[in-house]
C-alpha cells in the first residue's frame, strides 16, 4: 500500500458554507460520514479525504495544507470572486517557488490557510502571472535552497 497521508482534519465554523467552499473550488466529493456526535463532512479530494468539522475554532496564522490541481487559474477564479486570497501569511496569494512551482494562498470560510500547487508559470494566464511574485524577491536563497523540489518524486 505504500506510505501517504490518507486525510486532514480542520474545523469549519459553518459546515454546510465550508462544504460549498471545497466543492467549488477543488470539485470535492461529499463522503458518507460516520456519526462522530457533531457536525462532521467527509470529502474525497483525489485519494486523500479532507474532513471537516464544526467548531468555533480560530486556525493560525500559517498552519496550513496544500492541494495540488493541474490547472490553477479555474481555482484563482472562483477564489477571486469569492474574496479568498490570503496576502498576509507568505507575504503575496501567488508566489513562485524553485522548481517552476506556482502557489496559490486562499483563506477558507473558517480562516483555516491552504496552499494550492500546480507546475508551470508560463501556464498561467498574462493576468495571474502580473500578480505572481517569486519567494526569493522576498527572502534571499543560497543555490541549495534554489535546488529544492516541492513534490517528492514518485
């Protein structure tokens, strides 16, 4: 079966809003879900499960998960329009990082972070790639550090 992480867990201060939120975004699949005695929603993303449960929790500020998707500017488009990027935690919603990987920072209703990857700036549209600005403009990085690959190989 090999090793990977098969779900992540975040609170949703309202579930039926998160659930919209996921299943816009990212195609989401609502999954029957036990009966944990509160509101919980199970959903399939690709072959892992994100699991969503209401709380009045307050996430912090760069603890995150990252969904990878292979065309992000349908992701950035229903983001815009529902005013979810977050600019604040890695100081810009687009960066670049080494490798040609492009990231995407959204707040879901709950304010929990993610982090949305897919390969390839020059796939992006003029519009996205004004808006995109590399880690390293923010933080200087040795050529090491520029070596560094996102996705472990399969």
């Amino acid at each position: 079966m090999g090793l990977r992480i098969n779900h992540v867990s975040v609170n949703a201060t309202d579930l039926r809003e998160s659930v919209a939120f996921y299943v816009e975004l990212f195609g989401a699949e609502p999954l029957t879900t036990p009966n944990f005695g509160l509101p919980v929603q199970w959903l399939a993303l690709g072959r892992t499960q994100l699991h969503l449960f209401e709380r009045e929790l307050h996430p912090t500020s760069h603890h995150h998960f990252g969904i990878t998707v292979d065309d992000l500017e349908p992701v950035y488009r229903a983001a815009q329009a529902r005013g979810a990027f977050d600019d604040q935690a890695f100081s810009n919603h687009l960066v670049e990082l080494p490798g040609d990987v492009v990231q995407l920072y959204l707040r879901d209703p709950a304010g929990n972070l993610l982090e949305v990857d897919a390969a390839g700036v020059d796939r992006l549209p003029e519009d996205l790639r004004a808006e995109l600005k590399q880690l390293w403009d923010f933080h200087p990085h040795t050529d090491e550090q520029l070596s560094a690959r996102l996705f472990v190989p399969e």
